[in-house]
C-alpha cells in the first residue's frame, strides 16, 4: 500500500480514536456514583447480555516516557496489596447488582502493568471472579504483559489461572530505542516466552509495538517486523505513537532525542502492511494484524467484528463493560461511568464501601445511533444504512439525519479513493482504512463542540 503524500498532509489532524462514542473527554462530573449504579441496575435489561470485566492495574516499576495510559509508578508491595484488597471487595460491591443469569465472556487485564503484581495477588482476583461469576463455555480471558517482568514460572501459573490470551508489550526490538524511552529491557528472550506459551494448547499470544518512537526509522521498523513474524504470533498490534506533551509531560523527553514526523511513520505503516500481508496476516482495523484463521478475522469477513476500551473483539465473547480498579471504565450499552483517577482516593472510596465513580456518560438515542455508525465504519469498513436501521429500530432515513449524511462532503474522500457510497451503503476502501478515523468524523455531530483536545490521525 502507497499512501499519497498529499493525503498525509490533508488528513494529519486532531481527531478523536473512537475506541468510545462519544470519546472519554465528553465524560461529565455530572454522573456519579448514583448514577452509576441506576445504569448497571438498567444494562439487565440491555443488549449484549454477556458481561466483559476490565481490571485496570496501574502499577508500573518505571516511566515509559512515551506513555499515555493511566498508571502510577511504584514498587510498593504494601500499596499493591492494599490495592488488590480494594479490587477484591469492588468486585464484591458489584455482583448483587447484576442478574446473576448472565454469564461473563471476555475478561481483560490492563494498566498499568497488570504482571507488576506478585502472581499469588493474580491467582486471588481470578479465584473470585470464578466464585462471583458464570462463564460462558469458552470466554476470552487476557492480560497485558511488559516482558521484562516475566519468567516461565510466572507465565506458567498465568495459564494454570484460566488466562488463555497474552499480549506482550514490546514497543520495539531496538535496545537503543527501548532505552531512549526508559523501558526496561526483557531478560529472558521474546521469543522463548512466545514459545512457552505455545506449549499451552489453545492460548493465544498477541505482540504490541509502537510506531514513530525516537530512533526508529522505516527500516529499523521493518527489521521489528520481520522479526516479530517470524515469532508467528496470533495477531500484532502496531499502535501510532500519540504525542501530545500537554497532557503527558513526560513525553517532552522524547523531543530530546528527536520523534518520527508523519512521513516517516506513513511509511513504518506501509512497509508493516505489506509485510504483515505478505505473511498472510488479515489487516483489522487501523493498527491489528490477525492470522487468517483467527475469530477477528473470520468476525471481519462476517462483519461481526466489535471493538471495546481493550481493543478489537467479536460479537460473541463482547459484552457489557464493567470496569474494576481506577480510572476504569464500564462500558455500557447506554452510558459511560469512570472510577477515580488518583489510586489513594480510589482505596478510601472502596474502603468506605462506596463505588469510586468520578464522571461519565449518558448517552441519547441519537448518540447510539451515531456510535452504531461510527463503530460499523471503523471495525467493518462498511455500512449498510438499511441493516444499520433495523439494528437501531428507526428508519433508514432518520439513522442518516441523525449522522448529518451529506453526499457533497463525502465526494472528496471518494474522489480520493477512500470511501465507496450510495444511498444505501458505504464501504472504506483498503487506502482508507488508513484515514477512517476521519472518515467517521464526518458522521460525528459533536465534533463541533470546542475545546477537546485530540492526537492527530497520524
């Protein structure tokens, strides 16, 4: 794939990510804790009725200067334990509240860095999910890992807790790139992880990088690449690097060392494409490559892929949000609601036995409409309006109002080869697949709120 230097240049703004609808800058102070637990009480009675757990750890041993996840540097085990006991009795808070006939399908654990935690502390948690909870017969349960604080013998019990997909935080295989941005380097190899956890019979393993780092040129990134394929991993994740150092001051320290300008990083993407294809790789949305026999690709091939805050999923193990530890966030079927950010008011609201809800959403009909369109668009690179409609139970021509459907601002992306439309459907082309975030900000009515701040496309 050749991306059109005229495209970079046209396309290179401030839109939003759209792994929410509305994104999480929309959340309101509004709704609180009451509020939350009206809309957990009212998804029973909402669609999907699988349950998805997210169990957000913060802790992180070091600072990666480029992040920008919500975690808190520590390598306090007495905090750690404190904050798993919180987690613990969070859990327990939110069970009565949920039919006890709905089963869970997918849980997710992110940071942070969820394996900053001594295993026994893991083993707890999933010990009572199992007790809190039914699982459907084959749920997706998945955790993020930094490399550099795995062994065997963790991993090991990793599995022997029900844990049956492992994404491995690499960034890069550079060491000249890892310690420019303060990320601790593996001891044991990447690939004799990836090798024991394919001895575990149906686990999964995902391998994450980040793309427009200081030090890495189209080249070097390639060489990752390479490298990373030859590893053979269920799918890979290569996420744009996000700058935006007025919201994360640690990222000023990459400027020292020099970042990847959007050219540079167009064509980390296209030389990642066409590898990533060239091994028979299925491209799923803006940054996931999957085997071609894997369920996101199959579900792309259906269109019946989905995506949630923890990434790209299918309708079958997705499910209704719900959200453990802080700034976590419980994605529902008509609402938003996110825990506090700081960890210290997060372990003395859950002391005091209330739930740590700090803003979120409500959204109206006409946002699930546009979130239905929005989500459609980014995950399927299609939409039939007619299909779309009868998901929503309103009419065709009210779902397109609702997106403010205007042919003539449309006619640009199609005379540029990213976007097929009629009447009655849109589909992204392969070369828009690369702009679709702002191909679906243009069914976007609140972008024309002032004063969010966004990353840039590319």
């Amino acid at each position: 794939m050749n991306i059109p230097e005229k495209l970079i240049q046209k396309y290179n703004v401030a839109v939003p990510r759209y792994t929410s609808y509305p994104p999480a800058n929309f959340f309101t102070e509004t709704f609180g804790e009451a509020r939350f637990r009206e809309a957990v009480i009212r998804s029973n009675h909402d669609q999907p009725q699988n349950i998805s757990l997210y169990l957000h750890i913060p802790f992180c041993p070091q600072l990666c200067y480029y992040c920008g996840c919500n975690m808190h540097i520590s390598r306090d085990k007495s905090l750690h334990r404190r904050y798993v006991e919180a987690i613990q009795q969070e859990i327990r808070m939110l069970r009565p509240l949920l039919d006890p006939s709905r089963k869970v399908s997918q849980v997710h654990w992110g940071g942070g860095t969820p394996n900053a935690l001594e295993i026994e502390q893991v083993e707890a948690i999933m010990q009572l999910l199992y007790h809190e909870f039914d699982f459907t017969a084959q749920p997706e349960i998945a955790i993020e890992c930094n490399p550099a604080y795995l062994d065997l013998a963790y991993l090991d019990r990793l599995h022997a807790a029900g844990f049956n997909r492992f994404s491995l935080g690499i960034q890069d295989f550079s060491e000249q790139v890892l310690q420019t941005v303060n990320r601790a380097i593996p001891g044991i190899p990447v690939a004799e992880l990836v090798a024991r956890i394919k001895t575990y019979g149906q686990a999964k393993v995902n391998l994450d990088f980040i793309y427009g780092l200081p030090h890495q040129t189209p080249e070097s990134f390639a060489h990752t690449i390479e490298q990373a394929i030859r590893l053979a991993p269920d799918r890979l994740v290569t996420f744009s690097y996000a700058h935006i150092p007025q919201l994360k001051k640690a990222q000023q320290q990459l400027e020292k060392a020099g970042i990847a300008g959007p050219e540079a990083k167009v064509k980390m993407f296209e030389n990642t494409y066409r590898l990533m294809s060239e091994a028979g790789y299925t491209a799923i949305g803006l940054d996931h490559f999957a085997r071609q026999d894997d369920e996101l690709s199959l579900a792309l091939t259906n269109r019946k892929l989905h995506r949630n805050f923890q990434g790209y999923c299918t309708r079958e193990t997705t499910g209704q949000v719900y959200a453990f530890g802080n700034t976590g966030i419980s994605q529902l079927e008509n609402s938003y609601a996110q825990n506090v950010r700081e960890v210290k008011t997060y372990l003395e609201r859950i002391a005091q036995g209330k739930f740590t809800t700090e803003k979120g959403y409500l959204l109206s009909p006409q946002e699930r409409a546009v979130r239905h369109v929005i989500n459609e668009l980014m995950c399927n690179h299609y939409l039939s309006w007619a299909e779309a409609a009868a998901t929503l139970g309103i009419s065709a021509e009210e779902l397109r109002q609702t997106v403010r459907y205007a042919p003539a601002e449309l006619e640009d992306f199609s005379a540029e080869g990213l976007l097929l439309f009629s009447d009655s459907e849109l589909t992204v082309t392969p070369l828009g697949r690369f702009f679709v975030r702002n191909i679906a900000a243009s069914f976007d009515p609140n972008l024309q709120q002032t004063g969010k701040t966004f990353s840039k496309a590319l």
